[in-house]
C-alpha cells in the first residue's frame, strides 16, 4: 500500500501574496510564526479550523492549499 500524506502550499501563497510574513500569516489565523513554521515545513498538520483559516486568508479552497497526495 503507498503511503498517502498531506502536503501544502503555505510557503508558495505567502510569496505569492506580497511575500507575506509567517508572523503576518500567523496573526491572521490566530496562531503563532512558529505553528507556520511547522505547517510549512510538514511537521505540524494544521486543525481543520486554521487550515480553513489559512486557506481563507488566500482565497483558496482547503484542497488549493492542502492538497493530499496518494
């Protein structure tokens, strides 16, 4: 069986957004530059909430900007 995982866009739409700030991002969504950082990175998954959030804030859809990958 392959192993499925959650991947993001969050770097990618930071810079593509006026190379948006973690912190800037993490004041929007109401978490700190640190949980960016982490979600970014793919060592933090984000709760369904803040990925709403973050996904709002670029005017994606979840999928956009979480896509999952089998």
């Amino acid at each position: 069986m392959s192993e499925s995982r959650l991947t993001n866009q969050v770097k990618v739409l930071r810079f593509l957004t006026g190379e948006m700030t973690q912190s800037e991002l993490g004041r929007k969504v109401g978490v700190t530059r640190q949980t960016i950082a982490a979600i970014e990175a793919g060592k933090y998954s984000p709760t369904l909430e803040t990925a709403y959030r973050i996904a709002d804030v670029f005017g994606k859809s979840i999928e956009e900007v979480f896509p999952w990958e089998r």
